[in-house]
C-alpha cells in the first residue's frame, strides 16, 4: 500500500538529479585550466522530471507551475553551458560555477524536506508523529 508514494518518489528524484548537477559542477570545476572544455549542467529539474511523465500513470499538471508525479530516476543528461570562452577555447566560470554549486545544495536541501516531511504525515497518520 505505501511501497510507491508519489511523494517520495518525487523527493528522490530530485536528490538524485542534484547528485547529477554536482557531478557536473566538480567535473568543470576540476576542468577549469583544460584548454577547449566547456562547462556543463544539467537540465532543469522539473523539465528533466516532467519528460518522465509521459505514460498513462502521469498525473495531470493543472497549472503551468505544477510538476508531475510519476517514477523516480530521470536520465539525467549534461548538456554545455552558454557563455563566453577564454581565449584557450575553454568556457568555465568559476564564480559561475561557485553560484551553480549554491543552487544545488539549496535543490538539495529541499528534497530531503520533502522526504522529511512526508515522513512526518506519513508516522502522524498511522499515530506513531
């Protein structure tokens, strides 16, 4: 009965796609002085979690704002970031990046406060809150 719960299923997904944009953020970071390497993110989360949506379980968004419920574990794809190259080919900012790393770490957050919190209706509701 609570094996799939769409709201976990939502928190999970998008712990994992930070993961994701970490990964991204570290590998340009540590590529900052490599001539030709262009720094890369990952799609935004709910675009990335609205392409899941696609099947006949996906809920219904009535509103632009909304973002579906459906399985967890979007492909996660990297895609190059705009933005001007130094003169060695290579387009990483590391303030840009230092921003994109404060991002994730928020998008981060506010997914183990999702989990959190359905946790916490989920015990209240079957009186162990």
């Amino acid at each position: 009965m609570f094996d799939r719960l769409e709201i976990f299923q939502m928190a999970q997904a998008m712990a994992v796609h930070a993961a994701a944009r970490q990964t991204a953020v570290a590998g340009n970071v540590a590529n900052a002085d490599t001539p030709g390497y262009r720094a890369r993110d990952a799609a935004p989360f709910a675009q990335t979690y609205e392409s899941m949506n696609t099947g006949a379980a996906a809920m219904r968004a009535t509103r632009p704002g909304h973002v579906g419920a459906g399985q967890a574990g979007p492909a996660i794809g990297l895609r190059n970031v705009a933005g001007e190259a130094a003169p060695n080919g290579n387009s990483v900012s590391l303030e840009a990046e230092m921003v994109r790393a404060t991002e994730v770490r928020g998008q981060h957050e506010r997914a183990l406060a999702i989990y959190r919190s359905g946790l916490h209706i989920l015990r209240t509701t079957i009186g162990r809150g």
